[in-house]
C-alpha cells in the first residue's frame, strides 16, 4: 500500500491539476479532511489516509518545491510593495524593500539562475517612475507626516545607490516592458530543463528506498560550462562566469578550493592575454583566501602555486608591455571583447601587495616549523623563488616609473639580504645555479615523463590524483633570473633608493639593516658611524615593534663586531643595555621568557609569537652572553681592585657583579660547566694574578667556533686583553706591598713587551689610578704608597655613614616637631656666598672647589662636590670662614685622626700639602 507522499508522483494528471490549485487552498482542505477522517478512524488506519486512488482530489495535499515558494514569496513581497507605493506608506516600502532584496538572494541560492528574476526588475522600475512622481508632487509631500517624508528620501537614495548594479537590465526592461518572459515562463523554462533528463535521472540515481537524487542546477551549469569545447566559449561567457564567481567570493557556504580549480580552467580558455591576466588576478586573490586567518601560514603547495601564477602572469605582462596592471583601476564599462593588440589596457591588480603578502606567507612558515627537520630546509629554498619573484616585479615597476612600490620592493629584498654573510649568500647563489642547470635538464624530457604520470594517474582514485599533484607542486625559478656577485654592492644600491624615495619607516628599516650587515662584515666603525649619523637611538622608541626588534638584534651584532675588533669598551657599551633588562631572548624576538610576575593574556603571547625571528636569522644567544660577560670582566676586574677600599665604589656592569657576589657566596665551587661558570673561575684567577688560567678557561668555550674563520684572530686579541687585565688588576691590588716594581720582571710575569708593560703603567699614572713614579735609569716604578690602610679607609666610610644617619634623624625629628634645625639659619647666606653645602651653610670662599662648613653645620658630607669634605661631626667655629677644597677624602676625618697617623707624611704632593695645610689651620687655631 503506497503512502500519501507517493501520491503526487503517481499519477501526471493529478500533478499538473495540483500544481495550479493555490496553497492556502490545500492546506485548508488538507486540515479539514484530516479533520474529518480522525474523528472517523481511529489507530494506524488514520495514516493510510488518501492512501486509494478513489480519494477525492481535495483531499490530496500538492508538494511544491523551494524554487516555486521562493517565487512565490518574492512575488507577493512585490505585490504588497506596489500596494504601500498606491497609498504613500514609504515607511512601509522601506522596510519591504529589505526583506524583497533578502528574498532575492535565497531565489538566487536555490535556482542559482545566472540573471535577475524580471519580476525583480519590474518593482525596481515601478519603484523608480514612483518615487519621482511622488516628489515632482510637492502639496502631497508636505501633507506627509516627518517620519514618512523621511523614509520617501531615504528611499530615494538608497534606491538611486541600489539601481546602478542592475542599470542595464532596467534598461532592456523599459525597451520592451511588454515581454512575455516574466518570471513563471523563467520557471517554467528551468522546469523544462529539469524535466527533460528526468527519466534518465530517475533510472540512473534511483536508490534502493525508492527516493530520487536530483541533481541541482549549479551541477547542471558548471558540467555543461566546463565541459564546453573551448572553440565555443567565448570572451563574454568567460567574463560572465568570471564574474559570477568573483560575487560569489566570501560568502558562506562557498567552496574556496573549487573556487580556484575554476577559475584556473578560466585562464586556460581565456580569450587574450587582458582577460588571460584579469583571471589570474582572481585566482591569486582566491589562493590567498584559502588561507584567511593570520595567525596561520599558507601550506607550502598552495605557496607554491601563487608563486607559480604570479610568475605566469608578471611573464605575461612582460611579453604584452601594453598592458598595465593598476590598483586604482576601478573598471567603469566592462569590456565586450578583447582589446586589439598593441592597444593599451589596464587591469585591476596589486602585484606590490601580492608579493608582500607572499613574504610574509613564506616568513610565518619558518616561524612554526622545526628548524631541525629536513622540512625547514627545504621551505628555506624557497628564498630565491621569492628573490626572483621581487625581481620580476621589480623590472615591471621600473617600466612604470613606480617610486613607491620600487621601495617597498627595494626594502623586501634588503630584508632577506641583510643578515647573509659571503659564505651564506654564496651557497645561495649555488643553488640558484643548480636548480637552473636542472630545469633545462628536464626540459628535454617533459613529454615523455607527462605521458607516463598520465598512464599512472588513470589507475588512481581521483582523490588520490589531486593529493598526489598538490604534494608534487614545484615551480621552476626563471632561467634569466640571476643574484649579484657582490653583495655589498646589491645592498648599497638598494639602500640608496630607499634613502630617496622611501618613507621615514622604510628608511629606518634600511639603515638598521645597512649597520646590520656592516656590522657582520667586520667593519665596526662604519657600522658605529652609520648609527650615531642616522640618530635612530633617539627616535626608536617611538617605532613600531618589528623595527624596535631590528634595532635591538642591530646593537647585539654591533657588540659582537666590536668585540672581534678588540674595542672591550665599546662592546660592553654596545650590550650593557640590553643584558641589564634580563630579557634578552624577547628584545631580539627569539622565544618567549615566562616570568612568575608578569601574566599575559592569551591575545598577548599570541601577538608576541607573531613576532618571533625565524630560526635561521637567529643570533646566537649563548655568544652573546660570552661576548657581554667577557667583556664586563675585562673592565670589571680592575676597576674593583682599584676601587676595593673606597665607600662610592663605580659600578661598571651590575649584571657580572651579581654573578661574581652569588659565585663568591657558593660554599662549593665545582668544576665549570657553562658560559657563567667559565667567565667567573676566570674572573677569580684574574684577580689572584693568574692570568694564564683565566686564559685557559676562557678559550675552553665552545662558542668561539660559531665565528668561523676569524676563531684564532679572536683568541689570540682575548690572550692580549687578559694579560692588560691581569698587568692592571696586579699592580693595583698588590702595588702598595711594593717600594719599586722592576720593568722587566712585570714583563716576563705577563708576557708582555716592556714597551707595552711601559705604556700601561705610564697611562695609569696619568690618569691618577697608579700612584708612582718612574726611575728611568733602573727602569723600575717607584711606589708611592698614599693609599690610607684599611682602618683608616673604614674610618672614613663609618664617618660618612654616620654623618648621613644623623643627617636621617634630624630629618625625622624636623617632620616630627616642625621646627627648624641650628644650622638652616645659615642655608641662606652660605648659598649666596659659595654655593651649596648640604647641611649647614658654606663658608665666605665662592670659587669652585672652596668647601668648608658653616657655624654648628651637622658634618654635612656635600660640603662643594669639587672640594674636600670638611668639618666634624659637630663643628668648629672657625670653619664657617671657608677651607681650600683639595681631591682628596683625608679632610673629612675626625681630627684626631688628622692630628695623627704618619700616611699624611709620604712622599705624594697632594698628601704634603694636605699636612701642610692642616698644619697652618692648627696654626691658624692655635693664635
């Protein structure tokens, strides 16, 4: 027994009767007779209901499809629009022009009908007559109410906007409003259509259930579009097709890799070398959209295949230099035919925007792969496609006289060179070589391997097939493409263009890149030059983050560069700043460093992992380390002997002296294990006089075979340096045990000429840092011992100490009581004759380097910056009359330690004329 679903496919006559009767007709009588049968029959006999033929035709319910409803409703939204515009309700028709133009667009989703439905066209042309007429009528628009009046000249504009898309259908329209090919007709058409394969269909799709698979009409459409001869197609069928697909581009539901696969097939029908490129165009915007998210890269295939179509279509622009590809090409009349040859054309295309895209495609690709698999290989040859590529657009550019996009292609390609060394750069130029030199090895023979994967690929699966050729895409870099030999000239000429024409973010990026591979190439001094020229250390702070990363990765090759030149100095300079923030690895964007105090959120890491350095482009953390460390020693050590015994000791580097304090506080010290522990053994040797030692620590390092061919210049400048080091941190640690140094004995303990040793000793005597003498008939340094003892240097610092703790406790008890303390009585007159002690006023001496206290000043330990620290803790009446400010910190000692202690009496001048002086002020007392 059939089911009342199988009725209306039983019978032809009764589909055809039913297809007119209307649908609120069935469903009344549907409901009805339902109603009827249920109160009669009760069980599962009430299902059988129209089950018999003998049923009478009311009885029987009409399925229609989605096509005919959606008609349907697209036909009384119009009706209802014309029945608003015959009573002026604008308000109305406004909203009911929004639901017709949703309307359309599910008609269009179902029939997936290439035109406009004419009934569409119908209500925008009656829409247009009325809203003219009703604003020709000015007396029935001032009777309208504000809201209404509103809405009639929203409508107005928006219609007018609306309009412009379908002018030409509107047009055909008004030629011939008397058409008999309304939409039903349209239908009815498409029903033929359907119907006349429909026995076959029926055979061929029929399942086991007895249900039909009918296939839709955008099956139908694309078979019979791509299965055409491409004899028949023509120029306007494949600007149609084209843009059919370019609206459909973005919207839900839409298969983007089918997408491509048409519009490939457009390209290989297209009907010249203007429609030929407007295609290709397309299909590269279609690659890019497979991948939409920036947080992921494009698979290397689908990379592959852009570059690929690029290449095809910056060759066909080369062999057609009529046509130019423009972004602000807005394309006013579409084209009916192709343009004569010769005749110049543009297209809509942004090839500067393609390739940096490209960039950054192949750039997010290096950042997630495993930099230690043969696949990161691979993926980095890939650079000189990309390089070719620049250069293909590049030659195009020039043709244009394109300043614009000439620097920003000028900067894409600085970008991949600048980092590159000769070694590097020249394997690459090898590869380039090569993989030409196989290409036109394989050229010979393509038609026979073709044949033979057309054979293999017959017995595959179709799904395998198209796996197997997205795995298997290769693109063959162009035989005329060829890198420069010498790379600092390709970079020079590049950097100069940018320089020119660039703007202000581009030429920062320049120049850093510039000092970058000058700095890698060892010529330090222009490198320093080209930084302190540009000024680009006062403005980059204001820079966006990528350029700020450049800046940082900049200085760290500059300090490597000046540590190979031997210059400590500026080396430590160069990466004190960013060894002194403790975040090296996110300065230079090469990991992420995970603190307890610093919570991110999610959108942070991921902005930051964004930004990391590709593993190739990575300077070597664990170098740097040694190089900063090294170099930190190598200043370190000697200043802190020099400055063992005094209370302001200058502090160089506080990151080494952190690690040297946390080194000398291990109870155990075991063997070194890495770069810290090497530096700070060799540290502790350099210090006891080992210089040797610290030597044979240092050159244990393994990161010295990351400098190449330069490892031996650089050890043997690290074994000058420690044995200056060593000579310097001896004679002052050790030089006030000593009457007088022999010349050729400091010589032989360093291994140094006595003309160095000579030199050393000689400017540290200038400098005031050794206090000695030479005898140049013995060739020895005489000792000049005025370096107070260590108890006398402990007096000294207990008696700023104490001075600065009663300095505190006056402070607090002024806060407390409010009142003011003895010695601010004086503040105004000492600072309006000599100018500024800290506490208490200064005496009558204006010059600078004239100290002294004032009447009852507390000890104040400022007493002039350029002078001596005078006065006691609480005072002398006579010191308010003002001292001579000598360099020297003896002045502020107690007197009892002035009037006695015999270091006052050596043979150093300024410690005689300190004794001389005292001597004349106890004098001075005395009368």
């Amino acid at each position: 027994m059939a089911s009342r679903f199988w009725a209306a496919g039983s019978d032809s006559d009764e589909d055809s009767e039913s297809e007119v009767e209307e649908t609120s007709s069935e469903e009344e009588s549907d409901s009805s007779s339902s109603s009827e049968d249920g109160s009669q029959k009760k069980g599962p006999s009430r299902f059988m209901i129209g089950s018999s033929d003998s049923d009478s035709e009311d009885d029987k319910r009409v399925i229609r499809s989605a096509k005919d409803r959606r008609f349907d409703e697209l036909q009384a939204t119009c009706h209802e629009i014309r029945n608003k515009v015959n009573i002026n309700d604008w308000s109305s028709v406004q909203s009911l022009f929004d639901k017709l133009n949703k309307q359309l667009e599910k008609t269009q989703k179902v029939t997936d009908a290439l035109g406009v439905p004419r009934v569409y066209v119908r209500i925008l042309v009656e829409l247009e007559d009325s809203l003219k007429k009703t604003l020709a009528d000015k007396d029935a628009k001032k009777k309208m109410s504000p809201t209404n009046a509103k809405a009639l000249n929203t409508m107005r504009q928006r219609l007018k906007k609306h309009n412009v898309a379908y002018q030409e259908q509107i047009d055909k329209f008004r030629e011939n409003p008397e058409s008999t090919e309304e939409e039903p007709s349209e239908d009815s058409e498409l029903d033929s259509d359907s119907d006349e394969g429909s026995d076959d269909e029926e055979q061929e799709d029929a399942d086991v259930d007895g249900f039909e698979k009918i296939k839709s009409k955008t099956e139908k459409k694309k078979d019979k579009f791509f299965t055409m001869d491409p004899q028949q197609i023509s120029f306007d069928m494949v600007r149609q097709k084209l843009k059919d697909i370019v609206m459909t581009r973005g919207k839900r539901g839409v298969d983007r890799n089918e997408q491509v696969e048409m519009l490939t097939y457009l390209a290989s029908v297209a009907k010249g070398p203007v429609q030929k490129i407007e295609v290709l165009i397309q299909v590269v915007s279609a690659l890019f959209d497979i991948n939409p998210s920036m947080s992921t890269h494009m698979s290397v295939p689908l990379w592959k295949r852009c570059a690929g179509t690029l290449l095809e279509v910056l060759q066909t622009l080369a062999d057609n230099d009529h046509i130019e590809v423009d972004e602000a090409y807005d394309n006013p009349e579409e084209r009916t035919e192709e343009p004569p040859s010769g005749q110049p054309a543009k297209v809509w295309g942004n090839l500067v925007g393609f390739i940096e895209r490209l960039d950054d495609e192949l750039f997010k690709s290096l950042q997630v792969l495993d930099p230690h698999t043969n696949m990161y290989l691979e993926r980095m040859k890939d650079e000189p496609l990309f390089l070719a590529l620049a250069q293909k657009v590049t030659e195009y550019l020039e043709r244009l006289s394109d300043v614009r996009g000439l620097s920003k292609m000028a900067l894409r390609r600085v970008e991949h060179l600048y980092y590159k060394n000769d070694m590097v750069y020249g394997a690459m130029c090898k590869l380039v070589q090569q993989q030409q030199a196989a290409t036109a090895q394989q050229t010979t023979q393509t038609a026979q391997e073709g044949s033979d994967e057309a054979v293999e690929a017959e017995d595959l699966d179709e799904e395998q097939t198209e796996a197997k050729q997205a795995d298997q895409v290769t693109v063959k870099i162009p035989a005329d493409f060829q890198l420069e030999e010498d790379l600092g000239a390709t970079m020079t000429r590049l950097s100069t263009f940018i320089y020119k024409h660039g703007d202000e973010r581009s030429k920062a990026r320049a120049m850093l890149c510039c000092i970058f591979f000058e700095a890698i190439h060892d010529d330090f001094y222009r490198a320093r030059d080209m930084m302190l020229m540009s000024h680009l250390q006062d403005n980059v702070q204001h820079m966006d983050i990528s350029t700020q990363i450049l800046y940082n990765r900049t200085m760290a090759q500059l300090g490597l560069a000046a540590f190979r030149a031997g210059l400590i100095n500026e080396a430590q300079l160069a990466l004190s700043e960013m060894y002194g923030s403790g975040r090296v690895k996110e300065l230079l964007a090469q990991g992420m460093s995970m603190s307890r105090y610093q919570d991110k959120t999610p959108e942070q890491e991921k902005l930051e992992r964004r930004r990391q350095m590709p593993f190739h482009m990575h300077i070597n953390l664990e170098l740097l380390e040694s190089v900063h460390l090294i170099a930190a020693m190598l200043l370190e050590t000697p200043n802190m002997a020099a400055t063992a015994l005094s209370a302001p000791r200058r502090v160089i580097s506080k990151p080494f002296r952190r690690l040297l304090d946390n080194y000398e506080r291990q109870t155990f010290t075991g063997p070194p294990e890495n770069v810290r522990d090497h530096v700070m053994a060799a540290t502790k040797s350099i210090m006891g006089g080992h210089w040797r030692e610290a030597y044979d620590y240092l050159s244990s390092l393994s990161v010295w075979n990351l400098i190449g061919g330069a490892k031996e210049d650089v050890l043997v400048l690290l074994k000058a340096k420690l044995q200056e080091c060593g000579l310097k941190t001896y004679l002052f640690s050790y030089g006030s045990y000593y009457s007088s140094l022999s010349l050729q004995q400091l010589s032989q303990m360093f291994e140094l000429p006595e003309m160095k040793v000579h030199s050393i000793v000689s400017k540290l005597m200038m400098d005031e840092k050794l206090h000695g003498t030479w005898d140049q008939p013995t060739s020895t340094i005489v000792m000049h011992n005025a370096e107070p003892s260590r108890l006398q240097s402990l007096a000294m610092q207990f008696a700023d100490k104490a001075a600065t703790m009663v300095d505190l406790n006056e402070r607090a008890l002024t806060l407390r009581t409010g009142g003011l303390r003895d010695s601010e009585d004086d503040m105004g007159r000492g600072y309006q004759e000599g100018g500024g002690g800290r506490r208490g006023g200064r005496g009558r001496g204006g010059l600078p380097g004239m100290g002294g206290m004032g009447r009852g000043g507390r000890g104040g330990n400022r007493g002039g910056m350029l002078g001596g620290r005078g006065g006691s803790r609480y005072g002398d009446r006579s010191d308010r009359y003002g001292t001579t400010g000598l360099t020297s910190n003896v002045s502020s000692l107690p007197d009892r330690f002035q009037r006695s202690g015999t270091f006052r009496q050596q043979q150093n001048p300024n410690m005689q004329s300190i004794g001389q002086f005292t001597s004349g002020r106890m004098d001075y007392r005395r009368k």
